[in-house]
C-alpha cells in the first residue's frame, strides 16, 4: 500500500503526522461496526487517490482503516482501542521509551 524504503526488518517510527491520522481514526472507529469501518475505508481511500503520491498522514489514514477493518472482520462487536493488541503494544512502547529517557 505504502512506498517504504527502509529495510522490511527495521522498525519504523512514525512520524506525527501518521501518529495523529492514526489517532483520527482510531477515535472515529470506536464503537463502529466492521461494516462502518469497511465504509469508512472505501471514503478514505476514494479521497485519498494515488496512494504512492498521497502524504504520509492520508496513507497512514488509509492504513489505520484499513488494519481496524481486518481486525473487526471476524470480531463480531463494535471497536474499541483499549481492545486492540495493537494499540496497547504501541502505549506501552511509548511509555517505555519515555521512562527510560
């Protein structure tokens, strides 16, 4: 989905703007349905356009939909952040890199 030129193995830090668009959606996503999300991925996705032209905050956007999307595609119930694997592991990773500074 996204141009990334940086080895597969090595972690990518995101920049603000993808942690905000992230957090755009993940705040939007809570408590939609995966059918809401799906819908929600097609309009980011049809506003987004080129994809490999898009700024890294619409292509973060389109990601963030696209991964609630996959992780509600068997869930049954609504989302929610405090629910996501994902999420958690990326707040506890925050918090972690913060205390040891």
């Amino acid at each position: 989905m996204t141009h990334d030129t940086a080895p597969a193995n090595v972690p990518h830090e995101p920049t603000p703007e993808e942690r905000s668009a992230r957090d755009r959606v993940r705040r939007r996503a809570e408590g939609m349905t995966h059918h809401q999300t799906a819908e929600a991925l097609e309009a980011a996705e049809g506003a987004a356009g080129d994809l490999e032209t898009a700024d890294e905050g619409t292509r973060a956007e389109v990601a963030e939909w696209q991964r609630i999307t996959d992780l509600l595609f068997d869930h049954g119930g609504p989302y929610t952040p405090e629910a996501d694997a994902f999420v958690q592991g990326q707040l506890t990773a925050r918090a972690n890199r913060r205390s040891s500074r």
